[in-house]
C-alpha cells in the first residue's frame, strides 16, 4: 500500500466535475482578475468564519505582510511570535523592518505559552502573531487580554486553522486580524498559491483592501503606493466551490484523528486537543522516539511522514545574525527533535488508517 502524507489527487477526484465545471466558466467569461467570482467568495468566506471583511490575497505569507502594513509597523518595533512555525510569519516581520522576539511553546499543545509570552513583552512591543499551528488555537481569550493590557497589535496566523475554534470562535474573533493561505496541501486549498485577511475592522479592511491593489479605489487613481497582491479569479472560483465542502471535510480529519488516538500505541505522545478548542487537524503530529528508525520503517512500507518543522526558526541560517544560541528555546527545539507528521486527510479510508496505525504500534512491539 502506498499512502502520501496529503493526497491531493484524491481530493481533486472528489469533487471533479464541479471543480471543472467552474474552471471551464472562468475561462468562458475570461474573467480573470477581481470581478464576481472573488467578491462571491469574499463574502462567502466572511460568512464561513463569521467575520465582517474577507479580502483575498496572492498566498497567506501576502496576506501576513499585508496584516503587519496596516498594522502600521514602524522600523524598530518588536513583534512577538514563536520559533516553531513556518518561516513566512517572521520573514514578514522583517519585511515591515520590524524586529523578531521569540516565545517558546508549550510541549502538549505547540502552541505558545502564555506565560512565557508575559513576561518576553517590552516597551517596543507593538504586536503579536499567534500561529494556529497544526490547525488548533490556543487560548485566544487570554492573549487577547494580554494584547489589550499592552496595547498590541493581535494578528492570528490561521494559514493552518481554517475552520477551527476557541469557545466557539474562529480565527478572526479575538485578533485584529487573521490571516489564511490556501496553499494546495492546505485544509481549504487552492490550485496554486492563494490567502485571505480576515478582520472585523472597517479601518483595516478598507486600508488592505488598498494595499493589495496598488492603492487605487478605481482603475488608474492611486492614493497611496501599494501591491499587487490579489487572489485571482480562477482561484477564487475554485476555493467558493471547495468552501462549501470544507465543514465536512474537518469533520472527517477529526473522526481520523480520533481513530489515531483511540489505536496508536502508548508508547508515542499524541496531539493534544484542549478542552476548549476545535481541533481541525491540518496535521496529526505525534511525538516519538526513535523518530528516524520509525520514519524509515514506515517509508518501506509505503507511508509517507513529515516533519513540520525540523529547524525552529531562531536556528535557520537565515537568522544566524540574530545571534541566538541553541538552547534558548528548548521546547521548541525538543519537538523540532522529536515531532513527526502522519499521513491526515480527509479521504483517508478505514483500510489505510489500520495500515498506518498497524505499523506504527508494530515499530513499537
Ligand atoms: C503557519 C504558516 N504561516 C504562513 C504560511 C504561508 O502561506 P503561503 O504558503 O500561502 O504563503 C504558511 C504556509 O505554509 C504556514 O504554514
């Protein structure tokens, strides 16, 4: 049996005939850039996530230099997030030339730890990007008052969190701003690279709105300097199709999830979802040991694994100037050691869930 970590293909396959269907209108329409099909699934997506303003951009790495833009970041201003993400919320930070301040994460959630969090904030603190990671948020009611007491700027990375939830709420609720990507492989994926800013802030929708299209409200009249950061048609026509699909879809990564839980042996940690959090499982990431035996004992046998992510950021060459020695943030370090990521989908079959979970437990015997 061969089972990818993400199979696309199978995705695809699914939902064929409309997604083709609305390819072949666009075309027809040759209607490619802004137009009915992005302002459809603007609204549509506003909707979904129980926003005020949806407003679709290029990739979700867009859609977070966009949020720290209007954020009004200032050279000199520390934004705080973690080392164990993705390197697009930090490469951002230093887009806007503002400064990098690392919190570790907790070792159940990864996800950061809120009191860490207290204590890292200084007088040049300006905003925090919290990053859904995985696709579970962590306690979004608590770091929005820690964001209030301080006067933060709180922006949610959801590029892994579409549709999940603290005490109900989405990305979106608690942050001034939530960014998604719609990158393929994505909970709510596109067919190329893809994002979203959501926001309930007339202010800030208004403002990205005019950043991500060259500053112009009409076709030739700029009122400031922007981007060319748009979603386009064909994307947004794709996306309005696979949004309609996508509760279910988190319905059936949650039922995989539970299967991993309830079969998986004791002898690996396995993800932690927190009582007050909807889990949307972008990725079901255990902890184990002998991580590497395990990962090549599971590629003989056609499983495909991945490791999300194997250098924390503050250890990426990419920030060697930034002077931070190994060990400084050890949890994140730790999981970096440890994590591993098995193969979650929604089309995943009972038959393949047995197999992966037969193998794992059999590593382990
Ligand atoms: C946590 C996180 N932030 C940001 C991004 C950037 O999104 P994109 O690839 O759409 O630019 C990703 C995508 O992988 C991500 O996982």
């Amino acid at each position: 049996m061969e089972i990818p970590l993400v199979d696309l293909k199978a995705n695809y396959v699914s939902i064929k005939k409309e997604i083709d269907d609305v390819i072949q209108h666009v075309l027809d329409e040759t209607s490619f850039i802004n137009g009915p099909y992005l302002e459809e699934f603007e609204q549509n997506f506003a909707r979904f996530c129980n926003v005020k303003h949806a407003i679709g951009s290029s990739s979700g790495t867009s859609a977070l230099h966009l949020a720290l833009l209007a954020a009004g970041i200032k050279s000199g201003d520390e934004i705080i997030t973690v080392p164990n993400t993705f390197i697009a919320t930090t490469e951002t930070i230093s887009q806007v030339q503002g400064r990098i301040n690392f919190v570790d994460v907790k070792p159940d959630t990864a996800l950061i730890d809120i009191d860490y969090l207290k204590k890292k904030i200084t007088s040049k603190t300006r905003a925090l990007i919290v990053v859904h990671l995985y696709g579970q948020m962590p306690d979004m009611k608590h770091i929005k008052e820690i964001a209030d007491d301080h006067d933060l700027f709180l922006i949610e990375d959801a590029a892994q969190a579409h549709a999940a939830e603290w005490q109900g709420h989405q990305p979106g609720y608690y942050g001034d701003i939530a960014t998604f990507s719609f990158f393929p492989a994505k909970n709510l994926g596109c067919y190329g690279d893809g994002g979203a800013v959501v926001t309930n802030n007339d202010d800030l929708a208004e403002h990205i709105r005019l950043l991500l299209n060259h500053g112009r409200k009409q076709k030739y009249k700029h009122y400031i300097e922007g981007y060319n950061y748009r979603l386009d048609a064909l994307q947004a026509a794709i996306l309005n199709k696979k949004l309609q699909h996508l509760q279910g879809w988190t319905e059936k990564r949650r039922m995989h999830a539970a299967f991993y839980n309830k079969h998986l042996s004791e002898n690996i940690k396995k993800p932690v979802e927190a009582s007050n959090a909807k889990h949307v499982y972008y990725m079901y990431e255990i902890q184990a040991p002998k991580r590497e035996e395990l990962r090549n004992f599971l590629q003989k046998h056609g499983i495909h694994t991945g490791i999300h992510y194997p250098i924390p950021l503050h250890l990426q060459p990419a920030y060697e100037h930034l002077k931070i020695e190994k060990g400084s943030y050890p949890v994140s370090e730790h999981l970096a050691d440890n994590i591993l990521s098995i193969p979650m989908y929604p089309e995943l079959t009972k038959d393949q869930l047995r197999y992966i979970v037969d193998h794992i437990n059999r590593f382990y015997d």
